[in-house]
C-alpha cells in the first residue's frame, strides 16, 4: 500500500462524492484504473461535462485546461499532484498549489516521455498522459533500447501521436505510432496509424547511402522486429543493410538488403503485404484431383488438412485418406491441423489438452502420418495474456505431457495462434513450430509482436485459385521452410521401430564379422567387438579420419560394406526421443559410445561427448566475442544456451552425450559385454525416463561436486590445455578466461541438476 495514493483516493472520493456522475474508489492504497478513472470523473466534474463517464475522450481533451504555476483552481491542481503520485512521482504533497515541487515532478514526468518541452506545464496532452496507466520509466522485462525508441517517437511525433508509454515494451502503442511516424515524415494526408493505401504510395524505398528519418524510423522497427542496426541514426550503412536482409531472409522476403515496400508492411503490419504469393496454404474444403491440380499449378507446396470435425457442425472438413493420395499424387505436402473449437477462453483447460492430445495423435497414426510430423493445435481467438496464463499454457502443458507419454511415432507439437501466443507457447517449451493466423490483423496478439522465432507457415490472405471444378478457397501462407509437412503415408510405419530393426540387423551382421575376426585371437571378445562394430557405421558418414581414429579406432570398411548390403544400401531410419518428441543425433550418440567402448582414458570419453559439447557452450556464452565477460552474464547465457536448439550444445547433443554413457554403462566392455541392440532396445523404452539422473550417476556418482570440478577442470584445468585448443580450433571457440569457464561450468552443472531433479 502506498500512503499517499490512499490519501489521493480519500481525496477525490470526498470532494466529488454524491456530485452526478462520480462514482466513488475503494480505497486500498493501490494505483490502478479505477483511480485513475475515479480522477478522470473529477476533471469531467471541473470541466462540467454533463455525463462524467471517466474516460478520457475528445470531449474531455477539448475541454482540458491547461494547469500551472500561475492556476488557481486548486481541485485541478490536487488532481494532477494525485495522478503524479499514482504515476510514482512526487509532487511533495496533495495541497492545491502548483509549486516547485509539482512543477519539477511534471518536468520528471516530461523528461522520462522524451517530450522536447520540459517545461513543467500541464498541457491537455500532458494531462491526458497522467491520467494513464501508462509508463514512462523501464518496466521489468524491458528493453532499454526499445524505451529509447518510445522516448525518441515521443520527441518528434507528439504534436499527433500524443504521449506514448515509454516503458521499453514493444506494443500495439509503439506499432502504432512508428506508422504514425512514416505517415508524417511522408507527407500523408489524415495521417491515422493504419497501414493503407496512402501510406503504401508514399513509402520510401531506402538502400545503403541515404540518410534521412526514414532510416531513423527503418532502424526502428527493424529493431523492435529483432533485427538491430547497432544505432538509430539517419544513416544507412553497411550495418542496416545486414539488419534488413536478416529480416527478409527470416520473414520469407527476397534477401535485397533494400527496404522496399513489401519489408516496411512485413516490419509494421502482421500480413506484411497480402499480395504476396506463399508456396502453402490451408483449407477448410476436401481437395479432389481437380483442386490438387490447381492449388499446384498457383505455385503451392504444401498444404494444411484438418484431422477431425468441429463436433455438432454440419462443415465436413476433416481429411479423408482417399484425399491424401490425391495431394500426394499431384506432388504436393501435407500438414495437420487439429481443431474441434478452440475459439474462446473457455475451451482450454489441461483435461481437453490431455484429450485433444489422444485423438490428435491417434488421428495422424490412423492416416499413416510419418514419424517426426508436427500437428498443429489451433488457437482460433485473440487470446490476452490473462487467456494464455489461465486457459491456454494448461491446455499445451497437458498436450505436451500426453505427447511425451505415449508417442512411438514421435509425432511433434506445433500451434496455430496469433503471434503473442505462439511465441509464449513456443517460449515455454510447448510446441516447436508455429502456424502464425497474421491474417487477422486487429488481434491483439499480432499488432506490437514481432514473428515467433519458430515460425512455420504465416498465413496472410484468403484467396480463391483454379477455375470450375478445380476452383477452391485457400489461405494464403508464406512458408518459411522449417516444416514442409509429409509427402507420403503408411499406416502401418513406427519409425522408432523401424531404426531398431535396423540396429539388429546392423548387431547380427557384426557378431558375424566379429566371430571371424575375433576368434584368431587368444581370448575373444565376440560382443564387445560387434558392439563397436555397430557404432563405427553410425558414426562413419560424419566422425571419422585421423583425428577420430585416436579416439575411437579404426573403422571396418568390410563391415561397413556387409552392413550397407544387409539394409538395402538405405538410409537409417530417424529415430524419435518419446520424451522430448527431439529427433536423436544418431551419428553423435554413436561416435561418443564408441570413444567409451574403445577408449580407456575417461577423459579421452568425455571430449567425444559432453566435455566437448561443453566447450561449444563457450562459444555461445559469450556470443563468441573476444572481450572477457562479467561471470553473472556469461553463467546466465550458458544456462539459457545449454541443450537449446538456438545454440551449439543442443538438446539432440545433450541427448546423444547422456545416453551414451548410459547405454555404454549398461553394455559394459570385455567378456561381460551385452549386445548393443538389446540394450538399445530397452534403454529407449523405459532406461529413458530417468536418464539424466543416470547420467549423473554413471559418470560422477551422482556427486554435485564432482561433476562441477571435472566441467571447470575441463575448461580451465592447465594439464587439459592441449585437448582444450584443439577442441577449441574444432568448434572456433575464441579464447576465454577462467573465470568465464567456471561460470559456464557452473551453469552445466546446474542446468543438469535441474533436468534430473525434473524427471
């Protein structure tokens, strides 16, 4: 509670209470809108308008006075120094007298704004401004540049856009009035802050060399787009151009480092320009050959099928296995969509995400959806922040967890939503891809967010394509290649069971050659060697030469050749981690259990995995910079970078690393040695859902201690520094100090206890 916003509420409700129109606040000493309403009501009361309804209008800003040193009516000044208090600014008392004091919290206020007139003078404008929930300082989570752009906007447009917040939060507000800005700087008539067809003839086509406020206004929203020019001068240097290809190459653009046209409606408005031709689309009505062959010859790829019915409509639009041999025949892809509603708040909870996760997956096994396909969930309402905390993250929770216990097919999760909630989704680990429903462009959720970093398919426009029987109605979707759907079905395929077939025939094989081989030795190890037999042809197409040989032996190109003929010569099979629907580095995981069934020097073992993966982490601590590092940043990054897909020690290297010592511990070495297939087996069965707290317990006994003083020894340690810089060469990891390795050290250890005490 705050004394004197109590004291402000106690105020306005005395001295407006029973006057017509006025309805009292409770006073709880809390600032919030029904205070700053409450004060609104009273300026209305002073202004005598008829029907104080505490919303600051046209009304309201046409009547506003104007208050300063030289005022007299005392209830608009003890209202401004209310609404200062409200706002975290101290006017020094609630007296009716606009002295020095206020004077210099008004000033405060106007300086924080970025208002080129810090005068200390409540203009309407001013006024308007203190009677928002509005901030004009830096809010927890956000950006400090962001803010300068708010300040900046503030400072030249103010004269139409008013005072925007300047709390360092990208929002609907800042999209807004950086349209508001290019409208201004272009000479638009009626400038309004919508995207049209005046601004669109008047906006400039920037390129490196010119200078001017657009590229101020360009450097704006490429920042606030996550793309940065490293400054928000007027000029265009070779800094923008990069800043703008970065952008055009993430959102689906032609990579021309010139900001044209298409690039400055892709940096302001959710659709970018609704014209654009995409290479996927989705839709609502079942493709017959007719409508393949004309979705085909517009250019498309790729399309999105639902995989059920909204119960109790009568719209058919549910995928038909007939129809999928019709899009495959006529070369195109399919994604799925699942949608029974999902239309309001009121449908996401954990119990429907647990169900819709059931019949999705069972839907997409039915018709034969290959392992790995991503099945988008559909969020089809402009859902606020308050939706997603209470209703939709316990929605794709309760998905994630059902995906994670019962998915042989590793089928993934994606989401249809606007932007906010596909990134929040995404964000929380929640889905992997994301189909971003830009077309509604008022949603909430997409004016002031940028795209999802995951962003599979942007769907921008409804558009119909073919003629007479192959006319269809589409979605129109800019594709950015990180999905592209499946081309082809089989209803009776188990990826994950398929590669395990193949490690047996690729083990039988071995044991064949090893039998051969090993017996002219005086005590054969038949296993053992077949064992390493198997890991050798996992590992031969990326972990192999001199530098390998070292560290794992040799590898048999008989075998390798006998193996390719057992399979067919074909390719092996992806393999789906069931707990984290990640597709297992295969080729990882076997050179890093070969390095433990050949090798006898642990740390030897460890560089072939972890240790070596951990020195990657370095790289993306420290963003590969030169520079040396506070500890607190470098640990906060290691921990954010560590088994991400954004950095070089991924979850599917994190995975291979753990689950090959604990595959290796189980298989064991010498005459005890088990047959790797049949460990393999078992260990991605069940062996999975405790594996981190096996790891720990293979490697380092299960000893905190131990696994932080072998990750700083590795990073640190003098009798390590060899194997360290050619580590280091391998990954072009730039030098780092030992302070730094102990923070990333650190970070490992901490991140891994996390993973196990998760499980």
């Amino acid at each position: 509670m705050d004394v004197m916003v109590l004291k402000a509420q106690q105020w306005v409700n005395e001295t407006y209470k029973g006057k017509h129109g006025y309805e009292p606040v409770k006073e709880t000493g809390k600032t919030g809108w029904p205070t700053m309403r409450a004060l609104i009501r009273g300026l209305q009361i002073e202004e005598g308008i008829s029907g104080p309804n505490g919303s600051f209008g046209p009304s309201t800003t046409k009547l506003c006075p104007t208050v300063s040193v030289s005022t007299k009516n005392e209830n608009l000044v003890k209202i401004v120094q209310c609404a200062l208090y409200c706002k975290g600014y101290n006017p020094t008392g609630i007296t009716g007298t606009f002295g020095s004091n206020t004077k210099a919290a008004v000033e405060k206020l106007q300086s924080d704004a970025g208002l080129p007139n810090v005068d200390g003078v409540v203009t309407p404008m001013i006024f308007k401004a203190l009677l928002s929930m509005d901030a004009y300082v830096l809010l927890g989570g956000g950006d400090a540049r962001i803010r300068t752009i708010q300040r900046g906007l503030n400072n030249k447009y103010n004269k139409v856009i008013g005072v925007m917040p300047c709390d360092g939060i990208y929002s609907r507000g800042t999209n807004t009035a950086l349209i508001y800005a290019l409208q201004i700087e272009a000479g638009v008539a009626g400038a309004n802050g919508h995207f049209g067809p005046g601004t669109s003839s008047k906006c400039p086509r920037l390129k490196q060399g010119d200078n001017s406020r657009f590229v101020s206004l360009l450097k704006y929203a490429l920042y606030c787009n996550r793309f940065d020019a490293t400054n928000f001068k007027t000029e265009f240097d070779s800094d923008t151009r990069k800043a703008v290809e970065g952008f055009q190459e993430f959102s689906g653009l032609p990579k021309t480092g010139v900001s044209d046209l298409q690039t400055w409606k892709s940096l302001l408005v959710s659709t970018g320009d609704k014209t654009r031709k995409g290479k996927a689309c989705d839709c609502c009505t079942r493709i017959t050959p007719e409508r393949a062959k004309a979705i085909k010859a517009a250019g498309y790829e790729v399309v999105g099928r639902y995989l059920s019915n909204v119960p109790g409509s009568k719209l058919d639009k549910k995928l038909t296995a007939t129809e999928l041999q019709t899009i495959f025949a006529a070369g195109l892809r399919v994604f799925p969509i699942f949608q029974l509603a999902g239309n309001s708040s009121d449908y996401f909870n954990s119990a429907r995400g647990t169900s819709d996760a059931k019949q999705a997956k069972q839907a997409a096994k039915d018709f034969g959806f290959p392992s790995s396909t991503v099945i988008y969930f559909a969020v089809d309402f402009d859902a606020m922040d308050y939706d997603v905390d209470v209703a939709v993250l316990p929605y794709f929770r309760a998905i994630k967890e059902e995906f994670g216990r019962d998915n042989t097919r590793g089928y993934r999760i994606g989401i249809y939503a606007p932007r906010n909630v596909c990134s929040r989704i995404s964000n929380a680990g929640y889905a992997c891809k994301s189909f971003v429903c830009d077309m509604s462009t008022g949603f909430s959720g997409n004016l002031g967010y940028p795209l999802p970093k995951n962003w599979a398919f942007d769907q921008i426009s409804t558009i119909d394509v073919g003629s007479g029987d192959g006319h269809i109605e589409i979605d129109n979707n800019i594709c950015s290649g990180r999905d592209m759907g499946a081309n082809h079905v089989d209803v009776n395929m188990n990826d994950n069971e398929r590669f395990l077939e193949q490690i047996k025939i690729l083990y039988d094989v071995a044991y064949k050659h090893a039998t051969k081989t090993e017996m002219k030795s005086e005590r054969p190890k038949v296993v053992d060697m077949a064992n390493q037999y198997v890991c050798q042809y996992l590992r031969k197409d990326r972990y192999n030469g001199l530098k390998w040989t070292p560290v794992c032996g040799d590898i048999d190109e008989s075998y390798c050749k006998l193996a390719d003929e057992a399979l067919g010569n074909r390719q092996l099979y992806p393999f789906t981690d069931i707990k984290t629907n990640t597709v297992m580095d295969i080729k990882h995981l076997g050179a890093t259990l070969n390095s433990i069934l050949f090798n006898p020097v642990q740390h030897v073992q460890d560089c072939a995995g972890w240790a070596g993966d951990l020195v990657t982490l370095v790289r993306d601590a420290k963003g590969n910079s030169d520079k040396v590092m506070d500890y607190e940043v470098v640990y906060q990054n290691a921990k954010k970078y560590f088994g991400s897909d954004d950095g070089f020690f991924s979850l599917e290297d994190l995975l291979a690393d753990v689950d090959a010592v604990n595959i290796g511990a189980i298989v064991g070495k010498g005459f005890d040695a088990k047959s790797i297939y049949s460990v393999m087996k078992e260990y991605f069965t069940v062996g999975i859902n405790k594996r981190f707290t096996k790891f720990m317990e293979n490697r380092f006994s299960g000893n905190k201690l131990e696994i932080l003083n072998a990750a700083v020894e590795m990073l640190t340690s003098p009798k390590y520094v060899v194997t360290r810089q050619a580590l280091m060469y391998m990954f072009h990891v730039k030098v780092f100090g030992d302070l730094e390795g102990k923070a990333v050290a650190s970070a490992f250890t901490d991140k891994l206890l996390e993973k196990a005490n998760n499980e």
